[in-house]
C-alpha cells in the first residue's frame, strides 16, 4: 500500500479512529511489510503490500510477522459461529484465486466479461463503462478476485479506487493493480470494513454478498458504506426453477465437503458436459411456458436450457477448459451460495429506505441491482 492512502483507514467498527503507520520494508513506492496502529495499542499487519484487517493470531504467516518484528501475538476474540462458517467460504476463494490470477485479464475474457458489467449496470453496451467510472471520486469493490475490475476502475476513474477481499484473492488483487497510484487493497470481512460510514460514492460487489453467511447483513453493512447520493451495486444469486435448486442441492452436499483439488476434479465431466451440449449449437421451441419448473415461453439454446432449469454446466468458447470448471467449482464448492428472489432483495431496499433503484435483467439466474442513496 502506499502512504497517501492511509488517511482513509480507519479500525474497523470505529469510523473516528484513525491509524498511525510503521513501516518496516518498501518496495518502489509501496510499504511491502509495516504495520496500523490504534490509539489504543492494537495493531494490524501490512504484508507483501496489502494491510490485514482480519483476526489472524493464529495464522503462521502472523506468527512469523511477529518474531521478525518483536511483537507480541494480538489477543483478539476468538470469533463467532458466523466467522468460522464465513471461513469455510474463505477457504474455497483463497484456493481459486491463487490457481486463477490472470482471470478477465487475458485477451479473450474481455469482451464477456465487461459486456457482462455494461448489462448487470443497465448500460447501452461496454463502450459506456469507462464514463460511468470517470466521475467518481472514491470507489469501493468487494471482493474483487483477480482484480481485472479492479484495474479497469482504476485507470478509468478520476479519485481512489479500493479493493476489499476476505480470502488471498487480496494478494493477486494487489500483484496486477500495483502499478496503478490510485489504487489500494486490504483484506477484511466486508461485516467490518475498515472504512468510515459514508465514505464511498460508488460500492461494487458483483457476485459476492450471497457467499457470507447473511446476504441481507452484508448489502445493510455495505449500504452504510455509501455516501448520501451516491451508488451501490450488487449481484446476487437468483432463486432458481425447483429442478434445478434440487441438482444444486444434491451436488453441493458432497462438493462442498471436497478439498478444492477433489471439488475441481469432480466437477470435470459437468464441465465437459456444458461444452458438448454448447457444441451442439441445437434450439428448442416451445409455445407455452413450463410454469411448475419455471421454464419460459420461447426458443431455448439446448446448452442454455439445460443450464437454467437443471443443471449448471457453464461453458463459454471465450475460456479455456481449466477456467470454465473454475466457474462451476465456484458454483457448487462454497459452503455459502445462497439465492433470492427480486421481491425480497426489494423488501431490503424498501427496509433501507431506498426508492431509486433498477433491478437489470442482466441473465436468468441473477439480480443486478443498482441503488443511489438518498440524499437527505
């Protein structure tokens, strides 16, 4: 991290305390290895450039941090029944995002995936993108992943862009956005952001929210991240048709107890399946809607139909075979992927007070919701 950034810093729980910096290595203009300390004594570690907001006293890497610095071990609690299940989920993105470091940052992924964000925002198409970043003056995303996002932000928009993440996705966040001088990443539960209340015009969180143990706590802990007038998205899981919530099920029982090699490994031949059905290239047509299953009226892409209403089995030409799996294992290995309905993601906004937002039909199987905080 650099030095300017630390002004926005704040322990988390407190938006009034500031943080007080030691610095024990650099690296170019980044302090490499360094540490946060409180008014009060308590303290968090800056390691390989990105400072850690989380309770990891009994982490090795925090132990080692220790002797080469002569710190005794911090005595935080000892955590709850939410944050050993949260670390279940952790586990599951740490692993991913070390295999997965160049994901949307190769040529190919490009088009799909912002595409993808011009839909989920409500934009006419990605050409749009770069000016609905340009005015903001501080973002926020969670749980940025390999941090392509992240990046674009950053070199699109005219303030600070920060990145949050609970698992190591922070580490490869932190390696293909070091470059950028506007940006900066922490790792920290999103619940305990170490951020000031209303510090944000813009709060990003595509395709994170409904793998902490509370969806609705989480989108509650983030809105009050928002400035008065400014803008928050997220992405959700959406409730799915009953043929399909039942495969979901049966699968992740046994996947979610699987190491990530065996999870990767099991979910080779639905990933295999997704591309030979995709290869078809066949449609079906059908006039009246199956209601009972929740499949619409229309013309169906065979590979499509199957995905929606049965089974996932993604498969997109633009990847390669090892990160197409890497979508499905990201579906059926978190031990936390919950999935909602538009009416109660609205019942949450309505409690929140929010009247201006738009819920974009961005795909089938997910709620795009884009808010602004109201001004008074």
């Amino acid at each position: 991290m650099r030095e300017t950034m630390i002004e926005a810093l704040r322990v988390p729980g407190s938006s009034e305390a500031s943080l007080n910096l030691e610095v024990f290595a650099r690296d170019e203009d980044h302090v490499r290895e360094g540490l946060l300390r409180a008014a009060d004594g308590s303290w968090f570690p800056i390691l390989r450039g990105v400072p850690s907001f989380l309770d990891g006293a009994a982490d090795p890497e925090w132990i080692d941090f220790c002797a080469r610095h002569g710190l005794a071990l911090p005595t935080r609690g000892a955590g709850d029944a939410r944050a050993a299940q949260q670390a279940m989920t952790t586990q599951t993105f740490s692993d991913k995002w070390r295999r997965f470091k160049n994901y949307g940052l190769e040529p190919g992924h490009e088009t799909f995936l912002f595409d993808w964000y011009a839909k989920k925002f409500g934009l006419a198409d990605r050409a749009e993108l770069p000016d609905f970043y340009a005015c903001r003056s501080r973002i926020l995303e969670v749980g940025p992943g390999s941090g392509f996002n992240t990046r674009f932000m950053a070199r699109h928009c005219r303030g600070e862009v920060f990145a949050l993440d609970i698992s190591e996705a922070a580490d490869t966040t932190f390696e293909n956005t070091r470059t950028l001088p506007n940006c900066t990443v922490v790792r920290a539960d999103l619940m305990a952001a170490p951020f000031a209340d209303e510090s944000f015009d813009l709060v990003v969180a595509d395709g994170v929210l409904h793998h902490t143990p509370d969806t609705r706590a989480a989108v509650e802990a983030l809105y009050r991240k928002v400035r008065p007038g400014g803008q928050f998205f997220f992405y959700v899981y959406k409730q799915m048709g009953p043929a399909r919530r039942f495969c979901d099920d049966h699968i992740r029982s046994t996947f979610t107890r699987m190491t990530p090699d065996a999870c990767y490994g099991a979910c080779e031949p639905i990933t295999e399946l997704g591309r030979e059905l995709s290869r078809i290239g066949g449609t079906v047509t059908l006039s009246r809607p199956i209601d009972v299953l929740g499949i619409p009226a229309g013309t169906h892409d065979v590979q499509r139909l199957i995905y929606y209403s049965f089974l996932k089995c993604f498969w997109n030409e633009a990847f390669d075979f090892e990160t197409n799996n890497m979508v499905n294992f990201d579906w059926y290995h978190p031990h936390d992927a919950w999935q909602h309905s538009v009416e109660e993601v609205e019942g949450w906004l309505t409690d929140l007070g929010v009247a201006k937002f738009q819920v974009n039909d961005a795909n089938p199987n997910g709620i795009s919701v884009l808010l602004t905080r109201p001004s008074d």
